[in-house]
C-alpha cells in the first residue's frame, strides 16, 4: 500500500473524529451530559452509535484474521457477538434502564443496598475495561504500521492521544456523535473495497480455498468442539456484561427505547458481519502466506493491494486504513468512558467537581491499557477480545441476571460468585497473556474458559445467597417491582435511593 494514501486517511478519520467530537462539547454542560448523554439519547442515533463502539479492532481486523487461518469454526465469533445483544435484549435491556443507574457499580448497589458490592463491581469494571481496551490499543498499531511502515508504537500512542482529546472534551454526549458516525463510516470502509474485490476474485475464475478449511470442526486446532461451545458461551453471556455496552443503554430515555436500540442493534451488526468473512475467504485464496507469518490480523488491509495492485489497490487500502482506525477509536471511546465514570464516581469521589473528577479518571483510564499495550506480547486481536468476553460472562452476567431476575440473591452471594468467576477467568487470561502457545486440555481451557467459569459464578452466588437469606436487601421488592414495571404505569414507587448501611 502506498504509505501516503494510508497516512493521509488515517488523518482524516483523526481530524474527523476530533471536529465532531468538538461539536458534541457545544452542548455538552452538566455532569449528565459527560456521563449519560442527559439520558436523551433516541434509539437510532444509540444504535448506530453501539455499533459503532462494539465493532472493534477484533470485528474490523480480527475476525477475518481468524476465519483465514481457522476457517469456519470461527464464524462463532461474529455469530456469538451479534446474538449477544439477542440475549441482552430479552434479558436485562430494559430494567437495566429502569434501574436509572449511571453505571454497573450503580445498578449493583441500588439492587442490594450494599457498599461492598458496588466496590467489588468497581474492579470488575475497571480490569474488564482496561483488558479490552489493550487490544484496541494494539490494533491501531498494526495498522498503522501495514498501511504506513511506522514502528507499532506510533499508532498506539496516536489511537490513545484522540481518545483522550474527544473524551476530556465532551464525555458521553460527545462520543454518541462520534461513535455513530464511525459505524456508518466502518460499514462503508469494508463494504465498497470487498465489491471490487469480488468482482475481480469472479474474473480470475473464482478459484477456491483447498482441503478441509471449509469444514467445521475440522481439527484445525485441539479440542475444537470443547473450544466451540466455551467460545459461544462467552460471547452469548459477556456481551451483557462488558461495561461499555451497558453504559449506552442508561442514555435512553425509558425502557421502551432500550428494547427498540436493541433491536436496532441486532439489524446493524448482522449486516457488518457479513462483510468479515467475506475477506477472510478471499484471504484464504490471495493471502495464505499470512498465517505463516502470524500476520492474518492484516489480511483486511493487504487484500486490495494483492489481489488489484495499482492506484486502485491503493485507494482502497487507504479506506479500510481509515476504517481500521475508526474501529480502534470508537471502542476505545466507548471503554474510556464506561472505566473513567466509574473511577471518577468510586475511586475519586466528591473530592473535585463532577467534570474535573472525569477528565482526570479519563487520563487514568487511557494511560494505563497504553503502558501494557507498549509493554506486552502481542495476541491476535480476536483472540484478546474473546477473554474479555469470557471474564464479562463470569463475573458480571450472574450478578446483572440473578439481580434482576431473582429475588432472594444477597450482598454476600453477588460479592462471593464474582470473586469466584473473576479470579477463575482472570488466572486463564493470565495465564493465556503469558503463555498463549500451551497444548492439550490445559490449553484449550485456558484459551477459552467460559464453559467452566461462568458455570462458577452461577453457582456460587446462588449457594452463598441461599445461605445467606439474612442478607437480602431491605428494600428488595420495591427494587423488583421498579426493574419489570414499564414507565408508562403510573404506580407510587416511593423514594429511589440505595441504603449504604452494609
């Protein structure tokens, strides 16, 4: 690819995203507007703006990646990312809103009354945020390095540098604007180049990838079927826990909005997840050697240059360039703000006004994945993204399900099945982080650990809570009945305020 068309595209996407950012400040002025958006945000403009953050660097460049070096099995993972918020939407969407949380720490104390719950939360919040932020960070150096030749710091610092700008500047209010305009602009960076490269790959005959790639579970890795199911249950589960998905979902108005973005949501990432595969199997035909590079992350962005060459080759490497970098910048915002409201609400407190306290809880949130991701191997995109899905399912899923739909769960059976699914996850994760070639049955359930943590966190919250019937919150059915009433009843559902007394 031509290193100019590439850095010229990526600067374009940066000063894009930096001007309607600077928009989103005009009007953002209250603490709800950093936070939520004043809770005004209509389920379209949401839509596009969830997509927009949930389509990483693991859907944009990973998932191709996968598909080219494992085949069909790794079709789950788009099919797994996009039935999430099918589970999502039926499950927790909702009374989610209802709660009026600004945040998960928010929704686990106003459900149990309980102090120590939303400082365990808080963690969670925190580890999830920043392990999923890393790839992002990554990401954005590798592309920058195939598109331009720069060294992988560059883009990893440059990614962190605009994330940092657009959030300090207008918080949640700012990023809707950003993030929605990045979906429309990734779905079009995938979209035009793969119908030219269609057109060609039918012009040169259509020849096809050889031997048993196609075939699912066709052993191209250990324990494939076990590797499967734990892979659709992390990416099935985790999505209702990853924080900067279920921040969006306090921006609505009501209930009623909540269920319509979702729904919205579905229709927008299946037709993203479309185009993934699409280049994954090109991949297969024209960029096989990739994989023996351990490079199949760039297959999205050499496809152009392989298989038409030339000024048009170039062109359009330089707009998936720009959709790339979209892709880093929208999820990263997204995280930002999710990690920095919380560290600003639990961590630095009421010491500083409500907008100092974020921008400073921004710099935090942005600085730290940037320190691991300059120091720290390298894993395929996907991959990453899929343990943080995996640490999501564990730990924050039972709590948000049984929250709201079990009566009888306790303070101490929340903070016990976290505990429990966070360090069994977290150990696979760091374990997988340091040593990511392990063989055998070790390997694959610390590659994907879901099928054995999120069972885990299940069902120590249930044991501890039904042991612990003397800690149900007080106030339990008055919660109950303000998460399932819709808004439009007009019932006397008294005051609305956690009791901090455990």
């Amino acid at each position: 690819m031509n290193p100019t068309y590439g850095s010229v595209a990526v600067i374009v996407v940066a000063v894009a995203t930096i001007a309607i950012g600077a928009f989103g400040l005009r009007i953002s002025r209250t603490t709800s507007d950093f936070y939520v958006a004043s809770r005004s945000v209509g389920p379209m403009l949401n839509a596009s703006a969830i997509g927009g953050e949930y389509l990483s660097a693991a859907s944009y460049l990973g998932a191709a990646g996968l598909i080219l070096a494992f085949g069909a099995d790794m079709l789950w993972y788009p099919v797994g990312w996009t039935a999430g918020y099918l589970v999502l939407l039926v499950l927790i969407a909702a009374p989610l809103r209802r709660s009026g949380a600004y945040t998960i720490p928010d929704f686990a104390e106003i459900r149990l009354e309980s102090t120590q719950v939303r400082q365990s939360a808080t963690v969670l919040v925190v580890l999830i945020g920043w392990l999923y932020l890393l790839p992002q960070i990554q990401g954005a150096g590798l592309t920058l390095r195939t598109v331009t030749g720069a060294p992988l710091w560059v883009g990893e610092v440059g990614v962190a540098v605009v994330v940092l700008v657009n959030v300090v500047s207008g918080g949640m209010r700012s990023i809707t604007f950003v993030q929605a305009f990045q979906y429309w602009l990734k779905l079009t960076a995938l979209l035009v180049p793969v119908a030219f490269l269609l057109i060609a790959w039918h012009g040169d005959g259509s020849p096809t990838p050889t031997g048993e790639w196609a075939l699912p579970l066709s052993g191209a890795t250990e324990h494939d079927l076990y590797r499967t199911y734990s892979l659709i249950l992390a990416t099935f589960l985790g999505t209702m826990g990853l924080p900067h998905v279920l921040v969006r979902f306090y921006t609505n108005p009501d209930g009623r909005a909540a269920r319509r973005t979702t729904l919205l949501v579905l229709c927008l990432l299946g037709i993203f997840y479309v185009l993934p595969a699409a280049y994954g199997v090109l991949g297969r035909v024209y960029a096989s050697d990739l994989i023996g590079q351990d490079r199949t992350d760039a297959v999205v962005l050499e496809l152009p240059e392989r298989i038409l060459g030339g000024t048009s080759g170039d062109l359009l490497g330089a707009l998936l360039a720009a959709g790339a970098f979209a892709a880093f910048m929208s999820t990263s915002s997204g995280l930002t703000v999710s990690v920095a409201g919380v560290i600003s609400q639990d961590v630095i407190g009421r010491r500083l006004p409500g907008v100092v306290s974020f921008r400073i809880a921004t710099v935090v949130a942005v600085t730290v994945p940037l320190m691991l991701a300059l120091a720290a191997q390298r894993l395929p995109v996907a991959n990453s993204v899929a343990l943080a899905f995996a640490v999501a399912a564990s730990t924050f899923c039972p709590l948000l399900v049984l929250g709201i739909w079990w009566q009888r769960l306790t303070d101490a059976g929340a903070i016990a099945g976290m505990l429990a699914g966070g360090l069994a996850s977290g150990t696979a994760v760091a374990a997988t982080i340091v040593d990511s070639d392990r063989a055998g049955w070790v390997g694959a359930l610390l590659s994907q650990p879901a099928a054995w943590t999120v069972p885990i966190g299940f069902v120590v919250m249930i044991i501890v809570s039904l042991a612990t019937p003397h800690r149900m919150a007080p106030g339990v059915v008055r919660t109950m009945v303000r998460l399932h009433t819709p808004e439009q009843l007009d019932l006397d559902r008294g005051p609305w305020r956690p009791q901090r007394s455990r």
